[in-house]
C-alpha cells in the first residue's frame, strides 16, 4: 500500500506539471507518464497484477522518451531513467502480493 501511496502521489505530481508544459507547448511526456503512474497505483492499491503490466508500459515509454530526448548519451540518460527503473525494481519486487487477493482455499468435500 505504500508503493502504492508513492507511486500515486509522484503520478499526480507529474500530471500537474505536465499538463502546465502542455500548456506552454512542451513535452505531452509528463502528463502521460503520470496518468501512468496513477492508474498503476490505483491497480497497487487493488493488488491487481496489471499494476505491473501498466508501469512496464510506463518505463518502456520513458526509454523511449529518453532516447529521443538525448540519444544514446549515458550522463544525459541518467536523470531520465534511474529514478523509473528504482520504481520498476520497487513493483517487481511487489508482484508476489499482486493478484492473490482472491485466493482460494482447498477444502477437503465429504464423500
């Protein structure tokens, strides 16, 4: 629930921000990434394993984003895709309580 807590607050920060660049004519990557990163804490939150699937799309967009922003220049690089690769390592390390919400028990029926 915290990762969830974090993820979603970053999430909402970054629509913000972004929707005030996109106001300014600038990158649509900040407001995309954060309603990313919200409807992956709304999953977290849910325990639902998309979470994962959500983010993973969210981090591969950044790759790609940093990528077009600085090419292949390792310093450049740094600032753009450390910090979302910490959080993918946070929500892989979370995907065992993902999707068992429901688990079911066995029951031994009578004969």
């Amino acid at each position: 629930m915290l990762l969830a807590l974090v993820i979603g607050a970053l999430g909402v920060v970054l629509i913000g921000g972004g929707v005030w660049l996109i106001t300014l004519e600038g990158s649509w990557y900040y407001a995309i990434a954060g309603a990313g990163l919200l409807i992956t804490a709304i999953l977290l939150a849910r325990r639902q394993m998309a979470a994962l699937y959500v983010y993973l799309l969210v981090w591969i967009g950044t790759l790609g984003w940093a990528y077009w922003e600085v090419g292949f220049d390792w310093w450049a690089q740094v600032p753009r895709v450390v910090a979302p690769t910490v959080l993918l390592i946070f929500v892989l390390l979370a995907t065992p309580a993902l999707g068992n919400r429901y688990r079911a028990t066995v029951h031994e029926v009578p004969a």
